[in-house]
C-alpha cells in the first residue's frame, strides 16, 4: 500500500460488560457503559465518537463495529440513535452475543464480521466504558498503534503508571525502538500493593488498558495458533447467524459451545516470544476505566475539602467524599472518603477506599435472588420505560412512557386487571375488538383475561398512570400474541 494512502480501519466497541462494582447505578439491565457518569454523553457514546475522530489523512474510518449483550440491544441502538449527526452516514453492525463469552469470542465474532466481506481492515478496538480527557494525546497514540498494525503487528496501549494501583493487569516492556514502540515482554496479573510500589519504582511497566489495535486477519491467525478450539466453536456460530435490518446473531446453541476466555488469556499473553509480533504504546491521555466508584470520584470536580457530587446533594464538613443523588436531596455531614450513592430503590453507602467491593453486594443480592441487583425501579424498554412507584398486596402502580409511533405487544394477563390513566400525548388503546383513542386525563380498564395492546400514534412522547390489580403481579405473567421487537 502506498504510503500517502489511509490505513483503512474498522472501529470495534465492545460493549458487553456488566459493571457490577458500580452498583446501584450500574445495574445488569443497565450496566455503567449506557450511564451518563462524567458528562452529557454516556461512557458507550464517548468511545464511539473517540474513535470516528480518528478519520483523517493516514486513517480512514469505516463503518462501526459494537459487540454488545443480546438484552441490552435497543439501548445500544437508541443511542446510536442520538450520534446520528456524529455517525455521519456511516453504518454501525451491531453484533450480538446471546451469552456473556467474555472477550475472546466477542472479538472473534467482530474479525469474522470484518473479514465477510473479503476485507482485511485493522481493528481499532476499545471497552465501552472508559472516560479520555485528553482527545489529541489519544488520536497521536492511536494512529502511531495503527501504523503498527498495518504492518502486521498487534499494538496494546499501555497507561503509564501514576502511582502503585493493584485494580490494573500490567505489561512489562523491553527497549522503545522504532519511535517509542516498546516491545511487549510480559502481561503481568493485578499485584498487591508492594509489588505495585515496585513496578511504579522500576520503571518499564505499564496498565494495562484493555485497548489494542491490530488486522483481522492477524487476530484470526493468533487465535488459530494459540487456542484454535475458541476459534472453530465461534466460526460455526457466526457461519449459523441470523441477519436483519438492526443485528447480526450468532446462533445461540452453537454460541453457548465457545469457550470462556479474556483477549489477554487467549492470545496477548501467548504472543511475546512467538512469531507475533506485540508492541506496547504509551497512552498518556487522562485514561480511566472507571471500574469502581473511587475511580468516578477521581474523575469528577471536586470542591476546596475534595468533595464531589451530582444531583441534589448538600454536604457538610467532609472532605474527599463523593454523593450522588438522583431522585431526592441526600445530606451528609462529617464524612471523610466515602462514596454514597443514591437511586429510588436502593442506596449505597461504602468506605471510597473499599469500593471495589461493591461486587460482593451484587453477588449477595443475585444469590438472595433480589431484583435490585440486576433492574432499576425505572425499567427501559425498546418502545419507552416504566416506573414502579407503589406497590401493595394485590396493587401496583406504574408509570408509563410509550415513544412516538412506539407500541407494546399485543398481550394478555391472566392474574391482573390494568386501568390507565392518560397524563399526556395520545393514546391507542386495542382492547379485545375494540380499538379507541385517549388523551390527556381520560381512562380506560382493561378486564383480566382481555388481549390488549397500548400505542402511540402522535408525535410526542405518551405518559400514562397504570394501576394493577390482582392476585399475582409479576412481570412474567405476559402472554405476547404479536410484537414489534421480536419479543416472546
């Protein structure tokens, strides 16, 4: 390839992390990557827009790439939705896994989606929930990693250390030829803190960033070489896929044989001292991967006492604190580094230093088979959101937004009557063979047993008061006779 001639790339955005040391805001039905935590834009966005940027005159970007979890697929389109003018035209394939496979398979499944076609484009690719301050410092390092690649090797991007963490896998690298390019002599497991101290002491080490560059076909060969079984269980899945408009699935019993396997376990760290060759870049671009909520505390403004806070929060004589409130005024006085973090159905208070292990919460909660750990009282949908806010013996009351020109399934209930109560928009309302419209503060009952399906054919969002009734009232007692999204 000429040399004044772009590197063509294809940006891949793996997005299927669930974000448990986050909780409660990260949620399994709404994990950190589709959470605003640092700006407007959510952490999902922020990488897909980091990496359109890097179209220019030694790169051209093709179309997007996002590997996302077979549950969390409207949200990803909903807010690729909203970059549209980012997006520019281009296309954005959105592959889903309809297992967790962590990221070896999902990486797979994005080179044999680049190479379908006959391409052979390297992949730039990224974790969907990191924050960078520095965007030009990113572009440099990210095209420098490119050149690497389109030459045939596998670039990593590597943080320098700022101080002995032990939350970061390391890599260890060896002499800076070729402008800077370190090569890759090991990937080192997280240390304790002494070991940490020693890295930072050394020299030679950095994070581990979970970013690396490299063709498709050179991912495909190492995979072949080093753990082929992960390679042909992926292959025939992906050969098996169903293709729509929106999404490429993978056949799901083919997919649940893949093995289980990190990038890094799989290949990166089969690689240095074998035919591939691995670089490490410096990424010094204000990197976070925002993996627990002490390291959101770090990223946010702070006040004089180190004190940072988001929503409606009052806090008094604390220092180095974080409250985040989202739907009440929380009031903290007389803390040092504690995070608090408040949602309408649960509240987390942690020692800052311990907020690693959030996780062990969320385990708990999943064992105790508690819903807090995976959904949020407020629920989105693809046509919209409910939110359940009261609940009683044989009573609940939700509320209800249905985006324009969205519906629900046609359905029935077999243990609940349902009466809606229109607060704004129009509402269509199919109720047995009766189809009729409501407006603002008119109702309609829907009888136990009736098929039933609520729309919104105006322009504007729909909100409506739903009160229950029943013996059982339970998400799953839905019986769905047609649906727009493929539902069951």
């Amino acid at each position: 390839m000429p040399s004044n001639t772009p590197t063509p790339i294809l940006p891949v955005v793996m997005a299927g992390g669930s974000g448990t040391r986050l909780w409660p805001l990260s949620r399994a039905g709404y994990p950190k990557q589709f959470l605003a935590l640092t700006g407007p834009h959510t952490l999902f966005q922020q990488a897909v827009a980091r990496l359109l940027s890097l179209d220019g005159a030694s790169s051209r970007v093709g179309a997007m790439l996002v590997v996302g979890n077979e549950e969390h697929r409207f949200l990803v389109l909903d807010q690729l939705r909203e970059l549209a003018g980012t997006l520019s035209g281009r296309a954005a394939t959105v592959l889903l896994e309809p297992a967790g496979r962590n990221t070896a398979p999902a990486l797979t499944l994005a080179a044999l989606q680049a190479r379908a076609g006959g391409d052979d484009p390297v992949l730039v690719v990224t974790p969907a929930d990191q924050t960078i301050t520095d965007e030009p410092a990113f572009g440099a390092s990210m095209h420098r990693a490119v050149a690497v690649a389109a030459g045939g090797g596998i670039a990593i991007l590597g943080i320098p250390p700022d101080r002995p963490e032990t939350g970061y896998g390391y890599i260890r690298s060896t002499g800076a030829p070729d402008g800077g390019e370190a090569r890759v002599a090991e990937f080192v497991e997280k240390p304790d803190a002494a070991t940490a101290g020693r890295y930072l002491e050394a020299g030679g080490y950095t994070w581990n960033s979970g970013m690396f560059v490299l063709k498709a076909s050179v991912w495909l060969a190492a995979l072949r070489e080093f753990r082929a079984d992960i390679l042909e269980a992926t292959e025939r899945a992906f050969a098996a896929a169903q293709v729509d408009a929106s999404f490429v699935r993978p056949d799901k019993a083919r997919f649940l044989e893949v093995p289980s396997e990190s990038v890094d376990y799989a290949v990166m760290e089969r690689c240095p001292g074998s035919r591939f060759d691995i670089r490490v870049i410096p990424l010094d671009a204000g990197w976070n991967d925002l993996g627990a909520w002490d390291a959101v505390w770090q990223v946010l403004p702070k006040d004089e006492a180190g004190n940072s806070s988001i929503g409606d929060a009052v806090l008094s004589d604390s220092r180095n604190t974080m409250v985040q409130a989202t739907s009440r005024l929380v009031a903290a006085v007389g803390l040092e580094d504690v995070v608090v973090v408040e949602t309408p159905d649960a509240v987390l208070v942690a020692d800052r230093s311990r907020s690693q292990d959030v996780k062990k919460i969320v385990t708990t909660l999943d064992r105790e088979k508690r819903g807090e750990h995976a959904l949020h009282r407020k629920v989105h949908r693809p046509w919209g959101w409910y939110d359940s806010i009261d609940a009683g013996p044989r009573f609940q009351v939700k509320r209800i937004m249905v985006k324009p020109g969205a519906s629900l399934s046609l359905q029935m209930h077999h243990h609940r009557a349902e009466h809606w109560i229109v607060v704004s928009g129009t509402a269509e309302v199919t109720c047995g063979d009766r189809k009729i419209l409501l407006s603002e503060n008119q109702s309609t009952y829907i009888p136990l047993g009736e098929t039933h399906r609520l729309a919104n054919p105006g322009k504007l969002p729909l909100e409506i008061i739903e009160v229950q009734s029943g013996s059982y009232l339970g998400e799953d007692d839905i019986v769905r006779f047609e649906d727009t999204y493929g539902r069951r």
